[in-house]
C-alpha cells in the first residue's frame, strides 16, 4: 500500500474541520484508470489526496488515549483499569460507528463501500475527539462539548461531500 506524504494527511485534516471551504471534492471520474477484468480501477492512494487511509485514524486514536491518560492524571483519576477502559470504549465507539455507517450505505440502495474504507472514515471521529478532550484540559467542559459539537457537523459535512463524491450516496 502506498504511503501518503505529511503534507496529504495535513491536507485530509483540513478537508475533515473545515470542509465547506475546502474545494478539493472533486469527482473520482477523473481518476479512474483502464478498466481491469471488466471493472474499473482507481489511482493509487498516492495520487489521490482523497483517499482514505488508516494513518490519521489509528494516530488520531493512540492520540485520543494519550490526551484522555491526562486528562484522568489531571483529574485524579488514572489508574491502568480507567485508561483500558477508555481504550475499551474508544474501540466499541469505533466498531459501532463503522456499523452505523454500513447499515446507512445499505439503507440507501447503493453500491457497497470497501470495508477498510468505511474503518477509516469511522476512525476519522477520533481527531475531533483529540482536540474536544485537549479543549476539555485546557479550557473546561463547557469548551469540550462546544469543540465536540463543532467537530461532529464539521465530520458529518466532510463525510457526505466525500459520499457524494464517491458515489454511494
């Protein structure tokens, strides 16, 4: 599998918190390559800055642990069961939005999505949890549920645009 560059994640980052402005929803027609076996292939991830990838899910959770390890450290609470519980959590959070998100691509009649693209899509969640729960340290709760809302419609926009521009919407 290629590897995305820093600049692509930074660039997948912004679309996911700003995606209204973002312009880079572009269609996928002009990325498809020859046909192969009577199917239509895709560029690489590499040459697509739309392409989903595990990199910024799986760092945005270990990311989420570490800032969540804080914040119970800070609040008194930290001890090895509450941070295996916040993983525990984190990973059924996740498991449940990936089957929210296939059961609503079903419901529309449309086309399956590869799963590992709906995995990363569902871990895309975790850097708005990142950046509530480090508002949570910095600022308090009533920032974190502010921040919190803002990254869940920012994350919604940027999904059905991406939907959209995929096709299974």
């Amino acid at each position: 599998m290629a590897r995305k560059s820093l600049g692509q994640a930074r660039s997948m980052y912004k679309a996911m918190v700003n995606g209204w402005r973002y312009q880079y929803f572009r269609p996928l027609d002009k990325k498809v390559t020859e046909p192969v076996g009577g199917r239509l292939s895709y560029e690489p991830p590499i040459n697509d800055i739309n392409a989903p990838d595990l990199y910024i899910p799986c760092m945005a959770f270990a990311t989420y642990l570490v800032l969540a390890g804080i914040s119970l450290g800070l609040s008194g609470k930290l001890t090895p069961e509450a941070l295996n519980w916040k993983f525990v959590t984190g990973m059924m959070g996740w498991f449940s939005e990936l089957m929210l998100l296939k059961v609503s691509i079903l419901f529309t009649g449309r086309r399956e999505a590869p799963l590992l693209d709906m995995v990363a899509y569902a871990g895309y969640t975790f850097t708005g949890m990142c950046v509530a729960v480090l508002g949570k340290i910095t600022l308090g709760y009533t920032y974190y549920l502010i921040i919190f809302c803002g990254h869940v419609f920012a994350w919604a926009y940027f999904f059905i645009k991406t939907m959209k521009r995929i096709s299974i919407v």
